[in-house]
C-alpha cells in the first residue's frame, strides 16, 4: 500500500494548480477523485475508475497523469483504440516520462503495431539501457540493422539477445535470417538445425516459420540443398513426433515433393492422432483425390468432413461441395442437386456451391430462372470472377437476352476468361447471336487455340 502512496502522491504534483481558496477547494476535491480513481483501479473496479478518470478529464483535458491511468484503464477494458489516444496525449504533455512511453509502445504491441512499439522502446533502450536492454529489445535492434542492411551489427544483437534469453525464438530466427541474407547457407542451416532441435520451442511457430522457407524455395536451391531441407523437416517431427503442426508440415513436404509414400505416412499419423481435425481430414480427402480413389471413397470421406466439423460449420462447406461436384461426374444430377440443396441449407450465400448448380441447371437447360437467380448473387458477390461471370451471362444468354449478357463476357475477358476454351466460345456464341460475326471469329479462334494447348 505505502508504494501506491507514494506513486499517488508523485502524480498528484502533476495535476494544475489553482490559485484562491475555491480553486484551492476544488483542486482538492479534484485529488481526491483522482486518488479514489486510482485505488478502484488498484483493485480491479475497472469500470468505476473510468468512469472517475473521465470526469477529470472533462474538468483537466491534457493532463498527462489523468489521461495515462485513464489509458491503463481503457487498455484492461480491450478498448485499445482509447487507451492509445489517451496515452499520446500522456505522451505530448510529458516527452520525457518513461512509464508514459513504455505504456503506449505496450498498447501499439498490443494492436499489432509493432513498428510503432519498436520505435519507442528502442528509443527508450538509448535513454535507460539497463532496464530495457533484453533479448526483446535488443532482437527489434537486430531486425532494424537487419532491415538497413548491416548484417554484423544484426548478428552482434541477436546474439547478445541470446544471451539473455537462449530460447527466445525470435532471435533465434533472426539469426538465421542474418545468414541466409549473408549467403552463408551452412550456418543458416546449421542455426535453423539448433531451432527445431530444440524441444522448448514452440512447435507451431518453429513450424510455420520452417513452412516460410520451404515455400520460398525454387527448384535450383532445392536441388542444392535438398537433403538439409529434408533433415530439417524431419527433426521438427523427431523432436515433436505428436504435434499436429509437425505431422502436417513433414507429410506436405514429403508428398509435395514426391515422395509420397513418406508423405502418406505423416499425413496417417496426423489423422490417427487427430481424427477430429478438420484440416488433417481434409488432407486425407486431398490424397485421395490425387491418387484417383473411387466416388465413392471420395463421398464417404466428405461424410467423415462433415461429421466432424458438424453440418452447419462453415469449414465443412468445401466438403458438401465437393459431394455434389462428385455426383455430376459420375452423371448422377439428380444426386448432385440434391447434394447442393443440402449444401446451400447450411449455407444459402456459399458461392461455389451457387455458381455449380447454376452452371448444372444451364447444361440441362432447366429451371433457367432458378439458375439465374442462383447465379446472379456470385456475381454480385464476387464481380471479378471469369467463372462466375460466365455462368451468369450463359444463362442470360440461354434466356434470350444476348444483350444483357454481353457486358459480363466482356468483363470475364479481362480476369482471367481468356484462358478458359469454354468461357471464349460462349462468348463467340452470344455474339453471333448478336451479329457480330467478326469479333465472334476472333474468339472461335482463340478457344481452338487454347484447345490445341490443352
């Protein structure tokens, strides 16, 4: 309680002073709402101490002590966006106040901001280096000489940062950045080794950051470094050999990379230890489309989706789908209208499912005005997609109106719809309806053109 006090008092000589026996009274009342403010807040009656706070910046707008517990207080409420305002103005009024500085880089973290929060404390680590000098601020002083290029003071700092902290990931990955900017391969290897060797870290950021670098690979780095990758993915699943993460990261490298009976053998293991992860059913339902499984195996694993998930939850949309899509191959529509019936109860606005059964209807030239409507929300939806602009203007044009189609055809052309053999000759079709033989040509011309390429 005597630090309370003591903190109390020293804010206390911040609020104004008034000059006159009212003022005097006044400033008094005044410090006892601010003390009583502060107490509340002390004791986790959050609401009230705003509620105080805000009376006395209504009465003393600008000052720096009201507006920083008043910042504390918003900032405990998620009401991130008043706690930084409030912290700003603390800041304006008193540049040279540290709690007030470290308060607002906390809050600009806290928002994901963190340019924001690295300037300042990294201001701050200049003024008061032994009370903010640590791995976390000495790894946002490595990122910031990283960033200009000065690879041997980004290095010093990471490893310093080290020091401190042996396990703090993000110097840990720091340095490795350092290397691989600095074209030192083997001990950017030999440092990301060290990370997922150890067992402390956090295998799912370990993970996703190791996903980074694999995906930004190319075939050359690949055929150069190949067996490092290889042995840094499996010392992730080594070291974590029941993480989902890990499971999922080795059995999408292996089988991504063709060795796909390694791959099969994570991606069994993340299921077998995961049944109900929608993203490890999902992958199996990936290898068995890829590996050519049977409709019915492919429908039954959508089954399995769907079960898991719960028919209403909007990840297993893809799955209900994807059950339809299989009936029309197989030339069941009846099953398949069915399926996205089924599909559009769960959710009435999934666009792919809208844009399918639209298109379906339309080969069969059936319930034309059904499709339509079906077909009109894609486009609302999503005006710059070739496919779904397509559908929409193929039924308007088997309704009888070219015209109205026209203008979608158009704009499907400039997203993508040149690269599409059907998509260019309907737009051919609709515009013979309309006459223009010509132009009609061109576009005959560039879907059998695109067909030879298939």
């Amino acid at each position: 309680m005597k630090k309370l006090i003591l903190i109390v008092a020293a804010l206390l000589a911040l609020l104004p002073d008034r000059a006159g026996a009212q003022s005097a009274q006044s400033n008094s009342i005044m410090e006892t709402m601010f003390t009583g403010a502060v107490a509340k807040m002390q004791t986790g009656d959050i609401e009230t101490a705003v509620k105080h706070f805000e009376y006395l910046d209504k009465h003393y707008p600008g000052n720096d002590a009201v507006n920083y517990w008043l910042g504390q207080c918003y900032a405990m409420l998620g009401r991130l966006d008043d706690a930084e305002k409030c912290l700003q103005t603390a800041v304006k009024a008193d540049s040279t106040n540290v709690w007030y500085q470290d308060m607002l880089a906390n809050i600009y973290m806290s928002k994901g901001e963190g340019g924001k929060s690295s300037e300042i404390f990294l201001k701050l680590m200049e003024k008061n280096p032994g009370k903010y000098t640590n791995a976390y601020t000495l790894t946002l002083l490595g990122n910031k000489n990283m960033m200009e290029y000065k690879d041997s003071l980004a290095l010093d700092n990471f490893e310093k940062a080290l020091l401190y902290s042996p396990d703090y990931v993000p110097a840990i990955l720091g340095k490795s950045e350092v290397y691989r900017m600095q074209g030192n391969i083997p001990a950017f290897f030999a440092s990301l080794d060290e990370m997922a060797s150890n067992p402390t870290l956090n295998p799912s950021a370990k993970c996703d950051y190791v996903n980074q670098i694999l995906q930004h690979i190319d075939y050359n780095f690949f055929r150069s470094w190949g067996a490092q990758l290889d042995s840094l993915v499996s010392r992730c699943a080594q070291v974590h050999p029941s993480d989902s993460s890990a499971l999922r990261l080795a059995g999408s490298w292996f089988y991504g990379t063709e060795r796909k009976e390694k791959g099969r053998a994570y991606f069994d293991r993340f299921v077998e230890a995961y049944p109900e992860n929608l993203d490890a059913q999902y992958l199996k339902l990936q290898v068995l489309m890829d590996e050519g499984a049977t409709a019915r195996e492919l429908i039954d694993q959508c089954e399995v989706i769907i079960r898991t998930g719960g028919e209403k939850n909007p990840r297993v949309m893809p799955a209900l789908a994807t059950i339809g899509d299989t009936y029309h191959k197989l030339g069941q529509e009846k099953n398949a209208f069915k399926a996205y019936d089924r599909a559009l109860k769960a959710d009435p606005e999934y666009l792919p499912v809208l844009n399918n059964y639209a298109y379906y209807l339309s080969l069969q030239k059936k319930k034309l005005k059904k499709a339509a409507a079906m077909s009109k929300k894609t486009v609302e939806k999503a005006p710059d997609n070739a496919t779904y602009l397509d559908t929409y203007g193929w039924i308007l044009y088997l309704q009888g109106k070219a015209q109205q189609a026209k203008p979608y055809f158009k704009h499907a052309m400039l997203y993508g719809g040149r690269d599409s053999k059907v998509i260019l000759e309907h737009y051919a079709t609709v515009l013979e309806a309309l006459g223009e033989n010509d132009l009609a040509k061109s576009f005959r011309m560039l879907a059998e053109q695109k067909k030879e390429e298939e």
